[in-house]
C-alpha cells in the first residue's frame, strides 16, 4: 500500500509516498531540485544531472524509479522519486547555496559515526542527551539503554548460531514479539500510528521490561538448548516470548489494564510514555 502525502520544505511541498510494504518514505525528485536550485525547468534540470551522474558512475541514480504522483494539473503522472539514502546523495551533488547546510549537516553526522566507532562511549553519551532533548525522562531513557545491552546479546547468541543478519534477525524478531505482545511488529506499530519511527523508542516502560525479558529469556534458552539451524531458533524465539507473554497476562489480569498500548513519542500529550 503506498500512501501518498505532502512534505513541506522551506515552506513549499514535496510531493511523497509512503510505501507500507518496505516501510520507507519516497520523494519527488523534481519536487526537492525546483526548491534546492530555484530553476524555471527542475524537470531539465534534472535530466542533465542524471545523465552527468550516470556518466560519473553514479549507482544512486540508476536506482531511482518512477511512481505515479499527482501533478499540478491533477492528473497522476509517473514521476522520478528517490528514497531518504539516495535523496540525501542527489543534494550532494546539486550545486546550490540552499544544498549547502544539507551537506555540512551530513559531514557532521559522518565525522560524529566516526568518532563513536573509534570510542563507543561517545555514541552513548549522545544518544542520552537526543533523548532527553525529546523530552524523555532519564528513567525512561535508562531503561531504554539497557534495552539495547540486552537486545545486542541476543544478537550476538544468534550470529554464534549462524543466523543471518537482515530477514532472518527479523523473523525472529517478529516470533519474540508476537509471543509475548500478541502484534507482529507491524501490527504493534499499526497499532501506535507509527511508520518509519522506531518501534522501541515508542514504548512505555514496562514494554520495555517485558520485551527485555523476552529477548533475554530466548538468549539464555539458546545458550542451553544451541539451536542447530533456523527453525529450531524460531521455536525458541517463540519460547522466549511466550514466557514475557505469559508475565504480561498475569499483570493484565491483576490490573485491570492492557499492557500494549497506543502511547507514541509523537504526540506531546503522549508524554506519559518516558515516565
């Protein structure tokens, strides 16, 4: 399903669609160039770039696609678009004063990567002041980062067991969630209004606590059972969710109150979510 939208930049629109399938927002070309160079014709604009990036290599721009949008004329026509990765590469190659702080931003963001690979604690040290700059409380946030402990050794047990990075980590992932919140992770993120936004930072509490343990109690399962191949790390990532699943009906059951709920970082009278 894609869903079509509207994205103001510097005050004018980009046209764009969300695609529900590869969960991913995908830009007008010619939309984001008239507003980046102020050209009378973004369309020939574009054509020539195109063919300069092409003749330079470029793969981002053979991998660009049409998708029918609608024009100013109402009509849908097929038009050029590009996904974030590949949007953010065509800015650095469009010579205009407007593209400037795109690219100065996206050379900070590089030099800081760089930096948190050499020393670690760094990335931690900024993703706690991000948090807390969105307004989350430090418990919230401290629980947010043991998560991430706790979700890395997972995924350390499943490389170990030869599981594949990607789908196969997703699968796994999805049969952990399902046992223990009773949503597929897209349907929890259906659930919370949610699309490209992380999943994770969109939990309360004690989400947080019960997905915990259901990624820890699936990492110790496997240490002791040493799953041999794919299916049998599937029954233990629903062994591991299930006992979470079971920990959050007995909560249910005492409190009267749905666990899983539709609180989001979004929305600010959501702020109960990060205390």
């Amino acid at each position: 399903m894609k869903e079509p939208s509207i994205q103001l930049f510097e005050q004018k629109n980009v046209r764009s669609l969300w695609d529900d399938e590869q969960e991913k927002w995908y830009f007008s070309i010619i939309d984001v160039i008239g507003i980046l160079t102020e050209s009378i014709d973004p369309n020939a604009y574009w054509r020539k770039l195109k063919q300069r990036l092409k003749e330079e290599g470029n793969e981002t721009v053979t991998n660009c696609h049409g998708l029918k949008m609608e024009a100013p004329d109402g009509k849908m026509r097929l038009t050029d678009v590009a996904d974030t990765e590949q949007l953010f590469r065509l800015i650095q190659s469009v010579p205009s004063k407007k593209a400037e702080p795109f690219k100065l931003w996206l050379a900070k963001v590089g030099r800081e990567r760089i930096d948190e690979i050499e020393d670690p604690e760094i990335g931690i040290d900024r993703l706690m002041e991000t948090y807390l700059k969105k307004g989350y409380s430090k418990e919230w946030i401290n629980q947010r980062l043991k998560s991430i402990e706790v979700r890395k050794e997972l995924t350390d047990e499943w490389e170990n067991r030869s599981v594949k990075k990607g789908q196969e980590f997703a699968i796994l992932t999805d049969e952990i969630t399902k046992a223990w919140s009773g949503f597929s992770v897209k349907q929890y993120k259906n659930h919370k209004s949610l699309k490209k936004e992380n999943l994770r930072d969109n939990r309360t509490n004690l989400e947080l606590v019960l997905n915990m343990l259901a990624e820890a109690t699936t990492t110790e399962i496997s240490k002791e059972k040493k799953p041999n191949n794919f299916n049998e790390n599937k029954k233990i990532a629903k062994q591991g969710g299930t006992i979470a699943g079971n920990a959050r009906k007995q909560i249910e059951a005492k409190t009267g109150k749905k666990i899983v709920s539709k609180l989001n970082a979004k929305n600010p009278s959501n702020k109960k979510l990060g205390k």
